[in-house]
C-alpha cells in the first residue's frame, strides 16, 4: 500500500501559521499571550504547485513510547484533513530532540509519490536481530537502517516507540540545548552522514534541495530543557533565536546549508505542538482533563514547563520574519477525538501558503 507519507506535515506547519501570533504583553516581554486570529477557510486559495520539506523534532526520551499513537495521530490526522488543498510535502525527516552520542542525524525518512518500505521488511530486520543478540538500540542499527528510509504510517508508531524506548534519546549526557539537534543538524545538511551501518540515512540526500517550504514541527510534551533567553540554551555562543533568524547575503536562512542553493528565511516556517510554558501543574493537568476525549494516563508523561522557550522564540522568529513561528495546544491535539482542533488549526491554511 502506497504512504500517504505524512502529508500533512506541510500542511501541520501551515495550519499553525497563518493565525496564531505570538505577542507580548509589556515592554519587559512578560505575561507573553498567544493569540488566535480567526481567518475563513477560503480566504485566499491554495496555489497548485507549492511543494515542501518537513523537519519534525520530536521527543523521544523513553516516556514518550506512551506517546506513539498519538504523535502519528496528530501528524496523519491533519494530513489527512488538508490534504485535498493540494500541498505537496517531498521529503520528510524525524530527528529527536535531544541527539544521542551519534549526534543529530536522520532516524526516520519519508518520500511522498514512493513505495514505502514494507511491514513484513520491517518484521523480518527485527526477527534477524534477535537472531543475532542484537538486545539493545545501537546493537539493532546495522540491521534496521535499510528499512527506516522510507517507513509507512502504518509502522511509525511501532518505529517510534522503538526509538523511544531505546532510552538513547534522553539528552541528560551531556545536558543539551533545546536547540542544540536542530540547528547542528541544519548547518550539516550538506554533509555529515551517518554510516547506514550506524542507522544513519543521508540527510542530503532526502533533503537534496530547497522547496517552496522548509517547515520544522516541534513535538514536545515535557518541560523544556532551558529557557530561550538563559546561557544554558546557547548554540556554540549564540541564542537560538539569533541563530534561526539570521539570513545570509541573499536573504536565506543562513543555518539551513543545503548543499546547493538556500532558502529564503520568510520560507522557513517554525511549529511547536508542545505544552504549555509557564503554567502550574495542577493548572495544566486541570485544563486538560477538560479537553474532551484526553487521555487522563498521558498525564504521566506529559508536563508543562517552566522554562519559557518556544513561546519567546516564536515570537523573535516572527519580529524577525513574519509568519513563520507558531504554537499548537498539545493536549487538544492528543485528545482521542483532536477533530475541532485540527479543524481549527487547519481553517488558516490557505490564507498562509496563499501569502508565500
């Protein structure tokens, strides 16, 4: 069976970006709102021929193996909602995001419009590993690498809970950016691959060439590791808004190098679905038990956080270059029936691909 390839992971970024703004609520920044700004559905039309790359970051540390079904849940339901709007998304990638010692390199690929890689191939790697002791992550790499290039939605949440419960993926050794995986892995998308006998799939390859979109979706159901503004967040000396806003001298976003021609920063759109920052955990947990349908066992690993991260760097990436940081609400996406939530969120497509 062909993937539908998590076409909606364009269309995820854009949802998120047409109408929600982040803003300030004083000069100091504090009291930081977001804000949804209603827009109709047939605002503006959807253009043909858009094509994009998508980046999804998520959280793999071990809890998040609860969370399979729901990341793939998320990522293919608003695919499955946007999709008749004629985005067409060419390649995406999943890192984590929190590298493990190999550093930030590909674990998953998807190719849209190619046979996905089979379940029984699938199956048939795992069966041979065990044959051979292979007990742990790094033991089953030689063995998976060929079937994780191109993985169905049908296996993605097997994959990812085999990622995630590999327990490679903490980010507590060394302690580590919340930006750190991101950005190291879009200043060597040039280059930098991973031998395939160490899982590693070649990030220029699936990433060969800049698209109309390049759209990163942050998937983060824990507390943030720093806040934005603190030393403990720098990327080689520098904050990671700094770093995701800064152009070259043709105007492109100068820590994406691809290996050929660049990307424009205002086509570089950021989507976090995480949750909240700021809020009390009573107050979090009291919130989302009131989204109907939410799981109440996620609340064993889902948190919010108090480090403000994604919400001040969505709000510098949009001070920088309009439209292209944006947040989703994670506990109405996890929900077991995310349909307003998706609706809502995907209402302002059209008006934000029709902008670019």
């Amino acid at each position: 069976m062909k993937s539908r390839v998590l076409s909606g992971l364009l269309v995820v970024a854009a949802t998120v970006v047409g109408c929600t703004v982040v803003v300030p609520g004083g000069p100091d920044g504090g009291d930081t709102k977001i804000v949804p700004i209603p827009i109709m559905p047939d605002a503006l039309p959807m253009p043909k021929s858009l094509t994009a790359s998508v980046l999804v970051v998520a959280n793999l540390q071990r809890s998040s193996a609860n969370l399979a079904d729901q990341y793939t849940k998320i990522l293919t339901g608003l695919g499955a909602y946007l999709g008749g709007l004629g985005l067409k998304v060419e390649n995406i990638g999943i890192i984590a995001s929190y590298a493990d010692r190999f550093g930030p390199r590909l674990l998953l690929g998807q190719r849209p419009g190619t046979e996905p890689t089979n379940s029984q191939v699938l199956l048939a790697a795992l069966a041979r590993a065990a044959d051979a002791g292979a007990r742990d992550y790094e033991s089953l790499l030689p063995f998976l690498s060929g079937s994780l290039n191109n993985v169905s939605n049908d296996d993605l949440p097997q994959v990812i809970r085999l990622l995630a419960s590999s327990g490679s993926f903490e980010g507590d050794s060394p302690p580590r950016s919340e930006a750190e995986a991101v950005i190291k892995f879009g200043q060597g998308l040039g280059g930098e691959a991973l031998p395939a006998l160490l899982g590693g799939i070649d990030r220029s390859a699936l990433f060969d060439k800049p698209r109309d979109l390049f759209i990163v979706i942050y998937l983060q159901p824990l507390g943030r590791r720093c806040a934005a503004a603190s030393a403990d967040c720098l990327v080689d000396g520098r904050a990671p808004a700094d770093i995701l806003g800064e152009t070259d001298a043709d105007g492109n976003a100068a820590w994406l190098k691809f290996s050929g021609a660049g990307i424009p920063a205002g086509q570089v759109v950021h989507v976090a679905m995480a949750t909240t920052e700021g809020e009390s955990l009573a107050a979090f947990r009291t919130r989302c038990a009131k989204v109907p349908g939410f799981p109440s066992n996620l609340f064993d690993v889902m948190a919010p956080s108090t480090n403000p991260y994604f919400v001040p760097l969505m709000l510098s990436l949009n001070s920088a270059h309009r439209g292209t940081g944006h947040i989703g609400d994670l506990c109405e996406l996890a929900a077991e029936n995310p349909e307003e939530a998706l609706t809502k969120l995907g209402k302002n497509v059209a008006a934000v691909v029709g902008s670019r």
